[in-house]
C-alpha cells in the first residue's frame, strides 16, 4: 500500500473501526480526523476526502518555519536557551574546564558549535555570549522553510 503524507490507515476489527486518519502538526497543535469509510462509501471514497482535507489543511494553516523549529523548547532543556548548554571538558592535564555551548544552525540540517569559557569571561558571561551567538546564527538563517513542509503531497 503506497504512504501518504500525514495520512495512515486504521483498520481495528476487534473495534471495528475501518478508516484513514489525517494528523497534522501545526505549531504545537495536532490536528486529527478520521474518514471512515462506511461514511464516504469506501475505502477509496475515504481516502480521497482524507487526501482533499489534508491539502486544504496544509494549504490553510502556516507551517513551521526553520527558526521556529529552532527555537521550541524541548523536555530536557536545562539552561532554559534552546541550543546553549553548559559542558565540563577535561583538559589533558585532568581538570575539568566549564564552557558554554552554543549550537548555531547555517542551514537546514548543518550547525556549527560554538564554546565559550566561563574561565575566561564567566559563568554569565560566557552563557551570555553563548546565547547572543546562537541568536545572531537564528537572524543569519531567516524564514527558511522546513523542507518536510516543501515536498511535493
């Protein structure tokens, strides 16, 4: 069975449930239908209101665009900066140097890291540097637009 974009099949005969199901993400929000197909007449019925509803959905809606995507926090998130985080790296003579890491993204899928010592500027000033590099590198990139939002449905 071909793969479509957004849309899987559910055919649960312990509940009796035979349909296509369209989810979407849009910003943190997921938006879900089904499309039965005792409903549209069908399994093919089914799909092809699932698939029209799929394109006008993505058609309607913003996508995510690349800074966006950047910047949402994620659960393990400590430094409370998406993309800055602190690391201990131990020298060749054994010591433990902290530094600030800064995770700049150039393009879609390519990043560059940048580190900073909070030896040498701070603990606050190495995350402040950190955090304005990570910042300039989201500017740099603009309104890149994810490219699983650029594929053809």
């Amino acid at each position: 069975m071909k793969r479509y974009r957004n849309i899987r099949r559910i055919d649960d005969a312990s509940r009796r449930t035979y349909a296509w199901l369209v989810q979407v993400e849009r910003r943190n929000h997921i938006i879900t239908k089904m499309f039965s197909d005792s409903k549209y007449g069908g399994k093919r019925k089914a799909l092809v209101a699932a698939r029209t509803y799929r394109d006008e959905l993505v058609a309607t809606v913003p996508a995510l665009n690349f800074v966006d995507y950047c910047e949402k926090k994620r659960p393990n998130n400590r430094s409370g900066v998406t993309g800055v985080s602190r690391h201990l790296v131990r020298q060749r003579s054994g010591r433990l140097i902290p530094y600030w890491y800064a995770r700049c993204p150039t393009g879609i899928g390519k990043t560059r890291l940048v580190k900073y010592s909070a030896s040498k500027h701070g603990e606050r000033g190495a995350f402040e540097l950190a955090h304005a590099a990570r910042s300039s590198a989201l500017r740099a990139i603009g309104d890149l637009v994810l490219f699983w939002e650029c594929e053809k449905k």
